[in-house]
C-alpha cells in the first residue's frame, strides 16, 4: 500500500466516521481505492479493461474471439462488492477499523471485468449493488477466472500468431 492509497483511505474512514451520506467525493475516492486494488493504480476503463486479469468466462471468450477492441467496448468494470455496500461496511465500522482493514476489504473485491450482457443480466436481477458474491455471480452462472496474462498482453500474442 502506497502512501496515496494511505490518504485515500484515512479520509474514507474520516468520512465515514462523520458523514452519513455518500457524495462524490466519496465515491470517487472508492472508485480510486478499487482501481488500485484491482490493477495497482488509477485508471480510466479501457486501460483498465486492458490491464485487469480478473474477468469472467464469457469475457475471456469475448476477447479471445472477437479481439481487444470489442472486449473492451462490450464490457464493464464491475465491483464485486458495490461500492454502496463497502460505503455501508465502512460507516457501521470506521470506529474500529485501520487503513490496512479497509485496504484488505478493496484487495478482497477488485474489480471485475463482465460482459455487458452478465452486467444487464446482474441489474435485471435486482443485483447491480446489492447481494452477496454467491448471489450475484455464481448464482447466475456468471464464473470468475484469473487470467495468466493481462487482456491487452494476451491480445497481442494472438494478432502474432494470426500474422
């Protein structure tokens, strides 16, 4: 952990400590902690559609079929656990938590990276910020894997072995 994430995060818990609603200050900030836990730093979503290894199945067979540039237009960066619910953790506990407790909650739940269709399928399910990872994943038979290469490393070793 860095010390910009070290700040991000003791304002967080500031925050949650004397705040009840969430602005977008705040969510920006958890939005920043979340690319840093998924990627290692911030980005905006094509680099980080590109650099996140975390994606589904049906995302990973996106992007070996169609290519980067689809993948990255027909997915989404979606937190395993939404933001809202990590806002709510955080004001029920800012008491008794360090930055490192809330640095381990963003690195347990990086990001993911879904298919449009897996996050429309998620919302019309009632689970776009709610539910549990089971509920809102395995469920719905939407399956995580790791990649063993970044998307955009993987891509360019296909369009090698095309060329």
């Amino acid at each position: 952990m860095n010390d910009v994430v070290k700040r991000r995060i003791t304002f967080l818990l500031e925050s949650a400590k004397n705040e009840s609603l969430k602005d977008q200050a705040i969510t920006f900030v958890m939005r920043v902690l979340s690319n840093h836990a998924s990627i290692g730093k911030d980005a905006q979503s094509t680099p980080i559609k590109k650099i996140n290894r975390l994606v589904t199945k049906k995302a990973k067979e996106m992007l070996l079929t169609k290519g980067i540039e689809f993948f990255c237009k027909e997915t989404i960066n979606e937190h395993q656990k939404p933001i809202k619910q990590i806002w709510e953790w955080l004001k029920n506990n800012a008491h008794n938590l360090t930055v490192e407790d809330v640095w381990k909650e963003f690195c347990e739940y990086p990001m993911v990276t879904v298919t449009k269709d897996e996050d429309a399928y998620m919302r019309k399910k009632g689970l776009n910020s709610k539910g549990s990872l089971k509920e809102r994943y395995l469920d719905l038979g939407i399956e995580i894997i790791e990649l063993d290469k970044s998307p955009y490393d993987i891509s360019k070793l296909l369009n090698k072995k095309n060329n």
